[in-house]
C-alpha cells in the first residue's frame, strides 16, 4: 500500500503549491528517494503552506500560501515554532529536515512559474 495519497495531502493548497508539489515528488522518485522520505518532505511542505493559508500570524503569510516563492525564512521559522509549540521538538526536527531541500526557482526575467492546469 503506498503512503503517498498526493489528491488527500494536497487539500488546502493552491495550484501554484500543488504544481511545485507534484513536481519535487517526481523529482524525488527520479532520484530513487524512499517513498518514507518522499511522504516526510511533501507532508511537511503541504503542512506548511496550509499554515500560512490558516495560521500565520505574518501579514505576509496570505501571499506566500497563494505563491511558494514569496515563503520567507521567517515564515518556516514561525512554523516550526509552531510546530514545537504544538506537537514536540523531535516532529518540528523532522519538518526542518524536510523543509531543507526546498527551493524555489523562479525562471529567467524573475516571472512566477505558471500555474498548472486544472
């Protein structure tokens, strides 16, 4: 049985999260990551773009949960806070540990990636 259900761990999220999403899981399995490791990565990243979107205190948190490129480090910072805050020290070292490999890539010129269909 797999442990990735992309459709369920992506409710919440906006295209544009969903798009970068599913392309770091393909990158990821292009890589011959364990799907534990695949599972751990995106579940934190989609925890976090969900709180920005719910929980955030920033003011900033609404732009960054509609684009992944606007997350700041303060914004991961904060959750993991919150993550402390809320489960335990351990679990927010897990987050941290799949949150590391996060990057956004904006193309050549500095426009947005576009967001994927449907």
């Amino acid at each position: 049985m797999s442990l990735l259900d992309l459709q369920e761990l992506f409710v919440g999220l906006s295209r544009t999260w969903v798009g970068f999403l599913r392309d770091w899981d393909r990158s990821l399995r292009a890589g011959n990551y364990p799907e534990t490791t695949r599972y751990n990565y995106l579940i934190a990243a989609a925890q976090l773009g969900r709180y920005l979107g719910e929980s955030s205190p920033d003011p900033d948190a609404d732009d960054a949960a509609d684009d992944l490129c606007a997350v700041t480090r303060a914004h991961v910072e904060a959750f993991q806070a919150s993550v402390i805050d809320t489960r335990s020290a351990p679990t927010a070292l897990n987050k941290h540990k799949g949150l590391r490999p996060t990057r956004c890539r904006r193309p050549a010129g500095g426009a947005r990636p576009a967001s994927p269909p449907g």
